[in-house]
C-alpha cells in the first residue's frame, strides 16, 4: 500500500508501506547528523502502520493491516553487554574496511612534483586521511633518480605536473605516453596506476604558492599543526604557535613566522604546494556546492610537516623488486583495478613485508608498518628502540600480556577515519552489511573500552618500563578522557534499540521531556483500544467486526475497513453531520478514512513521533560536538595504538620465524653466523645457514669505533683486523649452486636489521649501511626502450654514481647480456673500481663465471678482494647424469673454475644428445685444442666425397674447350661440349 508522508515544509510525497504481521509496533522519522555538518543520508523511509481491532486476536475476523520498518541514515546495533562499552564487536574485514574508506576517497594520495633547472627536485603532497599536506626540502641536482623514489615511496592515486615539464620528468610516471597521446583523455588513464593532471606552470610559480601557504591561517586558533618530520624517525619535533599578541596577525608577519618552520628557500616545493592546494581548491568547486559545508571538512588541512629524504636508507625500485622487500599481486577482477582506487585491487605477495603485514591488527598499524619497510632508518636510536621493545615483548613471562595486546588491538579502529566521517556526518557503516556495528558510535564506544584495556594489559609488561612506546603509552592516553567519551556514549546511545529501528536511539533517563513524549507514545496501543471500541459501538454491528484504527507517522490515525470490491467503497463510510467520515485512501484490500474523533487525536498526538525523532536529533548533536571537542586526544591515541600495533607485528614475526636480534655498530661491517633467505627457507624442505664477513673502506672522516667485543673474536682480534677485512666477496662456482640466494640473504638480513627488525640469523652485527645498489633482475618492459643489456649498465651505472664506503652493492653475473670479452671486460672494469676506491670503497658482493678476468690476471688478488663458492659434492660414477652432482649450498672460501651448466641443464630437461656435445667441447676446451679446427675435421665420407669433385674438376680444365666454342665449329658446338663433359664425368 501506499502512505502520505508529510514533510516540515507540508509537502508531501508517496512513501511505500510493507506488511509485518508479527504485531509489533516500531515507528520512523527524519533524523539528522550529530553535528551541523554532519548531512544525514537520506534513504526512503518507511514507515509501519499501528492497527488495533476491537476482536481478539485469534477471531477469524481480525486483519493485518500494512506496516513497515523505518531506514534511517543513522544505523547502529546493540552489543550486549554487562559493564558500560565492554562489549565484543563484530570486527570488521579488510574487504568492508577498503570499501568504507574508499567511498570518501580517505586513501587517495595527491602528489605535485616538479624538476627545475639543474636537475632540482621539489615535492609536496596531501593524505586526505590524515589532512596533512607534506613538504620537502629541495633536493638539488636529484634528477630522475629523486622522482623515481618519492613516486614509489609516497605511491600518489594522482599526479600534478607542470606543462613545462621535460620529457624524462613525464617518463617517469607515463613512459607510453598515453595521457598526451590520447584523443579522449580519459581511458588511457586506466593503463597507469595513478590519474596524470597537467596544470599551467603559473599554478606552480613560488610566488603563489607562498600565498597560498599564508592563506591557511596557519597561526591562528585552531588552524593547522606545524611539525618537522625526518622519515624513520619516531619523534617529531613539534611546535604550536597561534601568533597571538606577537605581531603575526599582519601578511608579512604570516610569511616571518612561516619561515621559521617552513623552510622557504625551498622555492621549487612552494611552487608544488601551491599547485596542490589550487588543485584541492578545484576539486571542492566541483564536487560540492557553494552552500555544502560538508566542503569545509572535505580536504581539510589540519597539519603541515616537512619530509626530508636524509635520515633513510636509499633504497630504490630495482632493489625492492629483486630483493622482494614489498611485491604487489593484482586483483583478476578488472573492475576491481584503476588509478581511483587506493589498493588497485591488489594485496601484498610473497615478500618480506608481506611476513608482517598480517600480524599487524589496526589499519594505522598496517600503515606504519609498510612505512617501515619502505624507509629503513639510519638513526641508531631508533633502529635500537624498535629491536629493544621487540626484544621485552618476546620474553616468555610477557606471553599473556603479548596476547591480551594483541586480541583488543584487533577491536581498534583508525579514530583519524571515525573523526572525519563523525564531522561528515556518516553514522553508519559504509561496509557490507554496514550497520551499527561498523557505525562510528559502536568503533567510539570499542575504541574506548579496549584502549584502556591494552594501557592495563601493558601494567602486565615485565622489564618495559623504559620502553619509548610504553612510556607514551602512559603519559599520552588520557584514561578519564577515554572513559568518559565510552561513557557518554553507551549511557546515550540505546544502541539495542537502535539496530531494531535501524536509527539512532537514545537511552531513557537522558531527557525528561523526551521520556515523557516516549511514555505517551508507547502508551498509543491502549489510546487505539478504546478508540476503536467507541467507534465499534456507534455503527452498525455487522461493519463493527472488521473496524481498525491504525496509525501512519507523518499521517496520523485513520479508521480501516474492508473494501468492497463491487462497489469500490467501504460498506460502512459513516453519517452525517460531525459524525461524516473523509475518505483518506484506498489499498487492494482496504480503505482508510478520518472523522472528526481521527482529527482531535492528530492534534494533539499527531507528531509525537517526529517530536521523539526531532529530540534525539538535539541529544545526538550534542553527544557528537563533545566527542568532537576530544577529536586531538583522540587522534593522538589511534596513533600511538598503531605505533604499538606495528611493533608487536614485528615482535610476533620475529618469534614465529625464528629471527635474532642484529646488534647494530657505527663500524662499517657486515657480520653475520648462520645467515638465512626470509623467503627461500618458507619453500623449501630445509635450509643451510651460511657465515659472512665483510668490511667497507674507513671513509674520508672514520666513524668512531665501539668496543672490540663487539667483533666476533674467532673472526676478528684486533682494530687491525677491521681495516683489512674484504671489502668485495666474489662469488664463482657452479650454477643452481645458490650463489644469487646467498647474495641476496645477506642484503636482506642488511636490509631488515635497519628497519628495526629480527634478521633470519644465529647471530649478526650490521654497520650502518646508507644505500643498498643491486644489478640482480632486469626489469624488462615494451615502455623503456632500451635493451635489457642497457638496462643492466643503467643499474650498474647508478651504482657506481651512488655507492658511498657505506653502500652495500650487489652485482649478479653482470657483462651476460652481450659478447663474453666485451661483458668480461665491463665486469671486470666495475669490479676494478670500486676495489681502487680505497678507503672510499663500498662493500661489494658480486657473482661471476668470467674466469678469464682472474685467470689472466686483469683483476689481481689483493687483501680487500675475497672469493667464494657454494660447495657441491661429484659422482663420476653415477650412471644418470643428474645423479652425478649434488649440491651441499655450504658457503665455502676461495674460488671455483667449474660451472656444471650441463649437468644443469641435464637436470632442466635439455636433450641428452644436446647434453653430450657440450660436454665434448668442454673438454676439448679444457685440454687446449683449437675448438675452431676441430669442429672443422670431417668424416671419411665426407672427404671421399670432396677427393672425387677435386678430380672431376682437374680433367674439366685440362680439356680446351675454346676450340669447341668457336665460330668454326658450327653447330655442332652444342653438341661437342655434350660429349665433353660427359668424357669428363666418365674419368672422374
């Protein structure tokens, strides 16, 4: 059937109207957000009807009349529970996190990048989840090599560039040039993961973004937080000022006090400032209206922070793909793919990240956990606190207290997120199945309960209270505010009710006047009773048995009775005079109709269920300003929870994969008893670990040195040892032997000591290391167009350029890709520098099947060149050549001259007949014979045949045949010349 739904302004609109026939009585109304900006999500309402018939409920004559549910934009479910918010909420999933996240763009990551003349880099962007807008230092003569990392560190969903900007500056993010290329402009986007804006270099002039800049009201009340960031670094340096009565009210004063935490020379990153916040100013024009003040919290800018690139390791996007620190699996939905949406429908592979990123439980630790592993630290103090926090957590006393952290760590939500949808005014879980459960005062109520939970788990913690996180922990987490904030919202929020209605209900006991409005609307049934009663007894009785009074919120009370389907009337419509009855409407079964009893009870109860509605709206209001007015507290514990979360995460993959603790040193070395492949050990029966020793060169101003017991002293007796320990360690031996896996193992245990993590190791010290610079893998692509070969010298020229007596280098079989004694000589030249780099030279781990380069002597032995190989053990009496190598993967000194590639290739399915003459050549090569000559020598049939056409040939020329040709011959020059050669044929 179909209902008048009334509206404040009288209009009115068709609603549809369901049947329930399980008598009970629920109602709706229009609600509102808890804060003026919060703009309800208007659904279609549906309301239930009230029916009460004067029989009882068994009697064959009593009907159903048509109700329905209200759907409100506000939707919350009830947790039971016995203590005020300590209930158990449902969790949600990653998959309804993503979508409920999506839906307001919170992870899209706005990027503005420029490169001016001489190579200078400046880069601002913008996290909508954080609303902060991030600026870096200039970076002079940084060039492509700068872009590259900021795009795979800061990983944008869009792009702004200048129309100025040089063509390598466009290859690095559209190196097919679809953006410029296009006709349409808009589905060659889709090829690239991120969207590609091209603005006019005036949005980027230094000019304009410094106004832009000022125009934030950066020092006033409320305006946003300035701090200066170093990635890696736990701390900020942090400073409010709101300039009052100390002359910044004025422009230049604005620009004074900018200068001194923006830094200002920073011409180049301004300008990209500018043009972002231009670019952020466009998109609120066009996606809101003018008088929308939801575009007053949509990219809102609460925070400003300087990033620097110093104070992280270099890392760029050919190590992490060889080394697969981090490697992406794209989704096989295709809709699940594109440049807007945060995740790309991807999810973390096989990697090294990807051993952690499950344990950790909040998304703001999942964050920063990925952080971590994209920008190892090169601070030590940082580095020492994260292996020292892991450390006290894998202790076995601190087993429980590590589970009770973990288990209320998967009830916490990022409060950055709930802040800006509590301020957006969505209430409800934007998820799948998105209710009161994934609603904003449900993840509030959880937050609340289960942080005070983790702060008395970590009580539990033994030997932790020097810990930098435990010490936030205790002097951040304002435990009255917390409680009061759960508090307040379970003592408002009847959120058992709220989930029946679907719509936000308050608790009785809140407001008298609203519970007074509630008694007299819960009191309606027996109103309806005796209505109908008095109604019955005034008509004639045979229309009495199916009389109802029903009422329709937004309508009011209404008499019911059958409709007759002849007549297309009532049977009954009342009797003259006051006692006339108004036809209203019609369904397929009833017709509804108001007298002058239906108006009196409109009057005066009408609009109790919108007065009921219209309160809670006020109550709900006011419970959002206050939790908004705790939005900093908040905001300051979700961080600091996911802090926490991303340091169990790596305390729990240390224990479950059987890592040790790195002892990290200022001494340029590598140091490491039982090393292990993160990876290669999860795949394969079991693992051998492999020692290292590796030392770098002093550099121009040596580091001071630390205790010498910090050295191993089977390895290492004296300073003296130090400074002549290798510098290069130079793989030979075998293929499938397990060089590359040895090579990168050490890179990894490297790699993952910086970013504060147990290393796959019995025991390992690691110098600081700035750089790690790999030629392992070519990444080969149809967009570059150079070959692979040139892409292994642009890798091995970037390390080259880069590598510092700090860096750790690893070249695997470099000079392949082209002729033996060109790549030999390109192989040998790259060894040749570093080593001749002195004490500038870096640590160096290469792998090569270039023996020539040693054999001859062009790369001469020296203390700081060391050579190994991966031990195999021979059968030559094995009958099957696979059988007749076995390889034992121990890490051996010195070097090896034999490669088996046949018996690998024996062991690859390669012909056997292929198998044989490569190792016929082999040895022929081995015993020095001219290989040339002797794949020259023919066989007897062969040479019988060549000695026959020799003689064929001699009797051909001692015949004159000039005399047979000539004009004397006449015709029968032809035919003598027949019978020439056939005489010729017959002597041979």
């Amino acid at each position: 059937m179909i209902t008048m739904k009334r509206h404040r302004d009288d209009s009115v609109a068709n609603t549809p109207v369901s049947n329930r026939s399980n008598g009970f009585r629920t109602s709706s109304g229009a609600q509102s957000s808890p804060t003026r900006q919060l703009q309800q999500k208007r659904t279609s309402l549906q309301y239930l009807t009230k029916r009460i018939s004067p029989h009882p409920p068994g009697s064959r004559h009593s009907s159903v009349a048509p109700s329905s549910l209200p759907h409100l934009a506000y939707t919350h479910s009830h947790i039971p529970s016995a203590a005020p918010f300590a209930d158990s909420v449902r969790p949600e999933n990653e998959a309804e996190v993503e979508e409920r996240e999506q839906s307001d763009n919170l992870d899209e990551v706005i990027m503005a990048v420029e490169m001016r003349d001489k190579g200078t880099v400046g880069c601002s962007y913008y996290l909508p989840r954080e609303q902060t807008l991030y600026m870096m230092a200039d970076v002079e003569r940084g060039g492509v090599v700068v872009i590259n990392t900021l795009k795979l560190h800061i990983r944008p969903s869009v792009v702004i560039l200048s129309l100025r900007a040089d063509e390598c500056m466009e290859k690095c993010f559209d190196p097919e040039g679809n953006r410029r290329g296009s006709i349409s402009g808009n589905d060659e986007q889709f090829r690239l993961p991120f969207a590609l804006e091209y603005r006019p270099s005036s949005e980027f002039n230094y000019e304009a973004g410094r106004k832009k800049l000022v125009n934030l009201n950066l020092f006033s009340d409320g305006g946003p937080e300035v701090s200066f960031v170093t990635p890696g670094m736990e701390d900020s340096l942090e400073d409010y000022g709101v300039g009052n009565g100390a002359g910044y009210t004025s422009r230049q004063g604005k620009i004074l006090r900018l200068s001194a935490w923006i830094d200002m020379e920073s011409r180049s990153t301004i300008g990209c400032a500018g043009a972002l916040l231009t670019y952020i100013g466009r998109r609120k024009a066009v996606e809101y209206l003018p008088s929308d003040e939801m575009a007053m919290s949509s990219f809102r800018i609460s925070a400003m922070k300087m990033f620097s690139l110093k104070g992280m390791m270099f890392v760029n996007a050919d190590t992490l793909a060889s080394l697969q620190i981090l490697q992406s699996e794209s989704s096989p939905n295709t809709h699940s793919q594109g440049p807007m949406r945060a995740s790309s429908g991807s999810k973390e592979g096989l990697s090294v990240y990807g051993l952690f990123h499950h344990l950790a439980r909040t998304p703001q630790g999942k964050h920063l956990l990925r952080s971590y592993f994209l920008r190892p630290s090169l601070n030590m103090d940082v580095i020492n606190e994260r292996l020292e926090t892991a450390s006290v957590f894998l202790r076995p006393d601190n087993d429980s207290p590590l589970q009770k952290l973990t288990k209320n760590l998967g009830q916490i939500k990022d409060m950055r997120t709930v802040m800006i949808h509590l301020r957006k005014g969505i209430s409800s879980g934007l998820g799948k199945g998105g209710g009161i459960k994934s609603g904003i005062w449900s993840s509030l109520r959880s937050f609340a309960f289960h942080t005070l939970q983790i702060k008395d788990a970590l009580k539990e913690v033994i030997g932790a209270e020097k810990l930098a996180i435990i010490v936030k922990v205790f002097e951040k987490f304002d435990t009255h505010e917390i409680a009061s904030v759960g508090r307040m919202i379970s003592d408002t929020i009847d959120f058992a009710e709220s989930a029946e209605t679907h719509r936000t209900v308050v608790n009785l006991g809140i407001d008298d006047e609203l519970d007074a409005m509630k008694r007299t609307y819960n009191g309606m049934d027996d109103l309806l009773s005796r209505t109908s009663r008095d109604i019955a007894a005034t008509i004639p009785a045979v229309y009495s048995l199916d009389l109802n009074v029903i009422f329709f919120p937004q309508i009011g009370f209404l008499i019911s009775i059958a409709l007759n389907p002849n007549t297309g009337r009532g049977d009954y419509e009342g009797g003259q005079g006051e006692h006339r009855w108004d036809r209203s409407f019609s369904s397929d079964t009833r017709i509804y109709y108001k007298d002058y009893r239906m108006h009196e009870l409109d009057e005066t109860l009408g609009d109790i269920y919108a007065a009921v509605c219209d309160k809670e709206i006020e109550i709900v209001h006011a419970l959002g300003q206050q939790v908004l007015e705790r939005e900093a507290m908040l905001n300051l514990t979700s961080d600091i929870c996911g802090e926490l979360d991303s340091l169990l995460a790596l305390a729990q993959g240390a224990k479950i994969y059987k890592y040790c603790r790195p002892r990290m040193t200022r001494k340029n070395i590598i140091q490491i008893k039982g090393g292990r492949h993160p990876l290669q050990e999860l795949t394969v029966p079991s693992y051998i670990p492999n020692d290292t020793f590796i030392v770098g060169g002093m550099g121009e101003h040596p580091a001071i040195q630390e205790h010498e017991e910090d050295l191993d002293p089977s390895q290492s007796t004296s300073e003296s040892r130090y400074a002549k320990g290798p510098s290069m360690l130079m793989m030979t031996g075998p293929n499938y032997s397990g060089k590359s896996v040895y090579l990168k193992q050490i890179a990894l245990i490297v790699y993952m000591a910086h970013v504060g993590c147990y290393v796959p190791a019995e025991r390992a010290i690691v110098g600081l290391t700035d750089k790690i610079l790999t030629r392992i893998a070519t990444r080969e692509t149809v967009s570059r167009f150079q070959s692979a070969f040139m892409i292994d010298l642009q890798q091995v020229a970037l390390a080259m350029t880069l590598a510092t007596n700090r860096s750790l280098v690893i070249i695997d079989e470099f000079g392949k890709g082209t002729d033996s004694s060109d790549g030999a000589g390109l192989a040998c030249g790259v060894f040749e520098h570093f080593l001749s780099l002195g004490d500038k030279r870096p640590k160096v781990l290469g792998a090569t099947h270039f023996h020539e380069i040693f054999e001859n002597g062009f790369l001469k032995p020296r203390p700081s060149l060391a050579f190994g190989y991966m031990e195999v053990r021979l059968d030559r009496e094995a009958q099957d050549l696979g059988d007749q190598i076995t390889y034992l993967y121990n890490f051996r000194f010195g070097r090896s001259i034999t490669c088996y590639g046949s018996c690998c290739a024996a062991l690859n399915g390669v012909d056997r007949a292929v198998v044989d003459r490569a190792n016929e050549l082999v040895e022929l090569i081995a015993k020095g014979e001219d290989i040339v000559a002797t794949c020259a020598t023919i066989s007897p049939e062969e040479e019988d045949d060549l000695k026959d056409a020799e003689a064929t040939a001699r009797h051909f020329l001692l015949r004159d045949i000039r005399v047979l040709l000539s004009q004397d011959a006449g015709t029968d020059a032809r035919e003598n010349s027949r019978i020439v050669l056939e005489e010729v044929m017959q002597l041979s």
